[in-house]
C-alpha cells in the first residue's frame, strides 16, 4: 500500500513511520504544520507543536529515507480545533482539543488530502489497535500498553476513516520497547522527551490563555444555596471537579475544601461544594459515533470513560430520541464529569461507541426516570458498525 505516515517529530511517529516501511508498505513522510504564529509555538517538548518538531521530523525520514513534506494545516486546526476550544470554554464546557484535532485535523484533512494524493492509508503513532470483525470493518481496541493506550482520544473518528488508517504501535509492550527500537535504527528523537499539555497554549497556562482571548469579566462564586463567597474573573476560566485557584472569602463550615460544581455562563457564576456533591449517577450525552449498531430504548452494560487517562467504569446505557442516557452505579465512584467532555463506551478492551457529554449529576437529580435494571450485556451491541455524528 501507498502510506501517509504522520511525522509530528516525535519518537512514536517516526518508529511507527519505520515498521510500516518494514511491512512493505511505500511510505512517505508528513508534518503537519498546526500554526503560521512561531510565537504560538513552545520550544522543548511540551506539546506537540513546538518549533524543533518539524526538523525533527525531517531528519527521521532522512534517516528512514522516505520523501518528506509539509503541508500548512494552520488554517482548518484553528478554525476547528482553537475555535471550537474558546467556544465551548466560554459557553460552560470542557472540551479535549486532542478530540477535535482527531476529528477535524488528522483524520479528516490529513486524510481526505492523502486519499485525494492517491495514498491508501494514513500512518500515525497513536497507541491504539485495529481488529478486523468478520464483515471487515474494524474494530478500534485498546492499545497493548494500557499506560499508553489513546483509543479514548480515536473513539470520535469513526470506523469508516479508521478503515484507512495503520497503527503500528498498537501491539508495542512499552514506551521504554519503542525508545529502544528507535536508538537501535538510529532515529535520532529517540532519547525526546513525551510531549504533553495542549500544544497551542505556548506557555502552558490554560487560564491566562482564556483570559487573553475571551477578556476577563469579575462575577460570583457561590454556594450550592447561593451564597456569595468570593468571586472571579471569568466564569470560562473554571471547570468541574476543579479546587484551586477559587480565592474563597472563607472556609466552608466544615472546613474541608470546596469544588466547582457547576459553570453558569450566562449568570456567570462558579457554583461550589463538597467532594460528594461532585458524584455522578447520571450521564446525558449526544452526537454519537458508533463501532456497532447503536442501542435502543432497552438498557445495555458497558464500560464508560470520561477522561483520556480515566478509569472505565461499569455503567448502563440507552438511546432514546438521540440522547446517549448513562446510568453509573453509585459504588463506581465516578466524579466531577462536566458537559463537553468525550465519553466512550468499552466492551472490556474494545471501543463500542463515542459521544460529546450534555449533562451530568447526582442519581436523585436525573432528568429521566429512576436508572434502567441490568439488561443486555454489551455483547448485544455487538455486528456491523455504523456511524453517525
């Protein structure tokens, strides 16, 4: 096959760039350049846009003696993956920009223009692995690693694009293994440290990047009563579960710490409380991307995640009117889940679906009726796959 391999400039990419070369695969080499703002750009490697990436990148396809590119994807990453982060932060939501990048950037205008080139996959270092079913649509599983695993960050692309897309790494045991194989093929990122952060936040302050695009606005921080107990500088700067930086007036009575519970936008207002007032009973959630036929009105088991390094907790789910209804046992412990967050549904190892979260909350605040009995096990959602977002 005629390969993309996505090179970001890390070791993942280039050593998943190398095995699909070793399979045969006529690979040639990517960097996608996320910002036409070099002072956008971080140096060292917090994220994944930082300015040495590009040559990093091109001096390991030197090495691996693959033809190498750059293509500008500046425009689309910030229309739908910066944009969409600053919206949904100032409308109360807490979105994953790795999510969207995925959705928007990496396999749709990375892939769709690879397509277009006559390319008949996409490569990345995404640790996450495929799985041919009996039809052959595949089916995304998690990664080996499960310390590295990213099929949450994946669930929202969809079985019909990740028919197109090869995940060497899925089957790595470690980082530590792929850092190896890199220094023993001479890659010279091989030794580069892990990115992390949100790469288009320069200095890795989340906060002062909101504040310096939404502007700030002084509003109230109360109590789940109404109480006024201090007060902020915009209601966008907060998230659910969150402790620091609240500036609270005064303790609560009993003196343990509070939490946000709620953003209210349009009052601009942080509503805060206890750690227990962040449990979560119930979970709404819509535009949904399925790996198999979606559920009904009939209650089905899975597995939930909320969080890119969360852990899955037993849950029952149902559809109803295109709402994603989520019943999570109260022994789960699963707490402080805000709207916007990605949620994605496990069958054990394999992603069943993935939806945008709308609402969260206690079991006794449910918007619908009491939470369904057992019913189906997940096995039930189980034949041909479909998609819809």
């Amino acid at each position: 096959m005629r390969v993309l391999a996505a090179l970001s400039g890390g070791v993942d990419s280039a050593v998943a760039a190398a095995r699909a070369q070793e399979a045969g695969h006529d690979v040639v080499g990517v960097h996608m350049a996320l910002s036409r703002q070099r002072e956008q750009h971080r140096t060292g490697s917090r994220g994944c846009c930082s300015i040495e990436d590009a040559g990093d990148a091109r001096r390991a396809a030197d090495v691996l003696g693959i033809p190498f590119y750059v293509w500008d994807l500046s425009e689309r990453f910030e229309r739908t993956v910066v944009a969409d982060f600053l919206s949904e932060y100032a409308a109360g939501r807490t979105p994953n920009p790795c999510v969207r990048c995925n959705e928007h950037v990496k396999f749709a205008a990375l892939l769709d223009k690879a397509l277009a080139l006559g390319f008949d996959a996409v490569c990345t270092g995404h640790y996450a692995r495929l799985v041919a079913g009996p039809d052959g649509v595949p089916a995304l599983h998690r990664a080996r690693d499960a310390a590295k695993d990213q099929s949450y960050v994946l669930a929202v692309t969809g079985p019909e694009r990740l028919a197109r897309t090869l995940f060497p790494l899925g089957d790595a045991a470690s980082k530590d293994e792929v850092r190896r194989e890199a220094a023993a093929r001479g890659l010279p990122v091989a030794s580069k440290p892990d990115s992390y952060d949100i790469c288009f936040v320069a200095d890795g302050d989340t906060r002062g990047f909101l504040d310096r695009a939404l502007g700030t606005r002084p509003g109230e921080v109360v109590d789940t009563d109404g109480a006024v107990l201090g007060s902020h500088d915009g209601a966008h700067g907060f998230t659910v579960g969150q402790r620091r930086g609240l500036r609270l007036g005064r303790p609560a009575p009993d003196g343990r710490p509070r939490y946000v519970l709620a953003v209210e936008p349009v009052r601009n207002r942080v509503v805060v409380g206890s750690a227990e007032d962040l449990a979560v009973g119930w979970i709404t959630a819509d535009r949904a991307v399925w790996y198999v036929p979606a559920p009904g009105a009939e209650p089905v088991d899975v597995l939930v995640q909320v969080r890119a390094h969360g852990t899955p907790v037993p849950a029952v789910v149902r559809l109803r009117d295109g709402v994603l209804d989520v019943r999570v046992a109260e022994e789960a412990g699963l707490r402080g889940v805000a709207a916007g967050q990605s949620l994605v549904l496990y069958d054990g190892d394999r992603v069943l679906g993935q939806a945008t979260v709308t609402g969260a909350g206690r079991a006794r605040r449910a918007p619908a009726d009491d939470a369904p009995p057992p019913g189906a096990s997940a096995d039930a959602l189980a034949g041909a796959s479909g998609e819809g977002r």
